[in-house]
C-alpha cells in the first residue's frame, strides 16, 4: 500500500481528522493534505511524530507487512513493544530480564525434550540443556542453577 494510503488509512483507525493528525505531528493542515494525497513526502522528523501519534513503529508507517524488517524476526507486536520497552531499562534491570527469558526457554526446551518416561537420552540432553544454561548464567552459584532447574523440570512435570 503506498504510503499516503497508509497514513490516511491508520489516521481515519484511529478517529483522527487530518487537522487533528497535523497538530499532534507539527505540520500545517495545507502539509498534511499533501501527505495524505501523495504530493509530497516527510521528513524522518515528521515520519517520527506520525509514528509515535498513531502507535506505530517507523517501519510498519513506512513498509508493508512482508516487507518490514523487525515484523519478519519478532510477529508478536506486544512482544516487539515489550522489546522496545526493556531497551530503555538500566543495564542492571537489562539482565535481569535476560535471566528470566533465559529461564523461559530453558523451560521450553525442557518441555520439548522431556519424554513421558525417563531415559538415557533424556538425562544426556538436560545435561547439555543444564550446561548450557550454566554458560550464559554463570554469575549464578551452582546451587541457584540447580534450583531453577528444580523448577523449571517440576513446572514441565506439572504441566505435561
């Protein structure tokens, strides 16, 4: 969709008038009709405002679905929101949540090679699965890593 149709499309969603819409970015309403008529194109700045007015990425205004850069790796928008939020977090706060998703999908790939029964290529996977999460957590204590671990195998046990 070409990119006046798409600014005057997510406009009208969100119950703007292309007044209201050049108020809240800082154009005139003369430059917002030109926007909208594909007359003439904004700057970064402009595209910026647009975006943070409608609640939108820069790359979804300006690209098409299949086209867009971050929707290809992350399609979960509240994730991808998520994302952006953490990246303004302190460095300390940063790797907390990394521990925690670090944790999560451990716990995903406990669930996905946990058989119903335990077996000899179980117990060889969760010992890499383990090691490998050791690797990534190592300001933990050994303890502190069996625990999670604990946890997260009882939670899969639970679950299954």
């Amino acid at each position: 969709m070409p990119f006046a149709q798409k600014l005057s499309t997510l406009r009208n969603e969100r119950g703007l008038t292309q007044q209201e819409m050049a108020n809240l970015i800082g154009v005139g309403i003369a430059q917002m009709r030109r926007y909208e008529k594909g007359n003439s194109s904004p700057t970064l700045e402009v595209i910026k405002n647009i975006a943070r007015t409608l609640g939108i990425s820069a790359d979804e205004l300006i690209f098409d679905e299949e086209e867009r850069v971050a929707a290809a790796k992350i399609l979960d928008r509240k994730l991808l929101e998520q994302f952006e939020q953490i990246s303004r977090l302190s460095a300390h706060d940063k790797e907390a949540v990394k521990t925690i998703l670090e944790s999560m999908i451990l716990k995903g790939r406990l669930e996905e090679v946990m058989p119903s029964r335990t077996d000899a290529a179980w117990s060889k996977q969760m010992r890499e699965v383990v090691d490998e999460f050791r690797q990534g957590a190592a300001e933990f204590a050994d303890d502190d890593i069996e625990s999670i671990v604990d946890e997260a195998v009882d939670a899969v046990r639970k679950a299954g």
